[in-house]
C-alpha cells in the first residue's frame, strides 16, 4: 500500500499505479512535512498542559479540568468555522497566503504560550 514503507517508495508505487505524477510526489512530501511541523507543537503541549492548569488554578483540578475541557471546546468550534472560510479564501487568493496566514498565527500562538511560567 502506499501508506506503508518510506516516502520514495510511496511515491514511486504511486507513479506506477497512475495515482500521482512526477511532480506531485515532492509536493505531497511537502504538504507532508507542513502537516507534521503544525502538529508537532500541538502533541509537544499534551503532557505540559494538565501541570501548567494546575499551577494556574492554584492546584485546584476541579478548575483546571474545567478550563481544559472549555479550551477544547473553544478549539474545536473554532477550528469547524474557520476552517471552511480559510477554504474559501484559498480558493479565491491562493494556498500559499492562506498557510503562510495560518503558520504566522501558530507561530504567534506558540509564542504566547511560551511566556506562561
């Protein structure tokens, strides 16, 4: 399958099969490599986030867990309207602004979330 093994296999599989031209297979990389670089911080923020609720609420778990569960809901309605706006607005001013627009903000994000103690 072609989810199986490294990504030159992949996209070799993929040109024999018809599924992905020449070209296609260094851009599928690249999408790829975006995908993992904006989820890489998200996963690294998992094991700090229950401590950091903690400290922030005075070690009271009842509110900690509280705020945990508002910010994933907040992030989840967030992500479900912004997401069909970000696709129309790459349909009509382009991919490369729209993740250019949304890397920046992840970048602002993360740099926010790196001042808390």
């Amino acid at each position: 399958t072609l989810l199986m093994g490294s990504s030159k296999e992949a996209g070799r599989l993929g040109q024999e099969r018809g599924l992905i031209g020449a070209g296609t297979a260094w851009q599928l990389r690249r999408v790829l490599l975006l995908s993992f670089l904006t989820v890489l911080p998200m996963a690294m923020s998992i094991p700090v986030t229950p401590g950091l609720m903690l400290a922030a609420f005075g070690n009271s778990a009842q509110k900690a867990s509280y705020f945990t569960g508002v910010m994933s809901l907040v992030s989840g309605l967030v992500q479900s309207i912004s997401n069909p706006l970000f696709g129309q607005l790459s349909d009509i001013r382009g991919r490369k602004l729209v993740v250019l627009i949304s890397l920046s903000a992840a970048v602002f994000d993360y740099l926010l979330l790196s001042t808390f103690p």
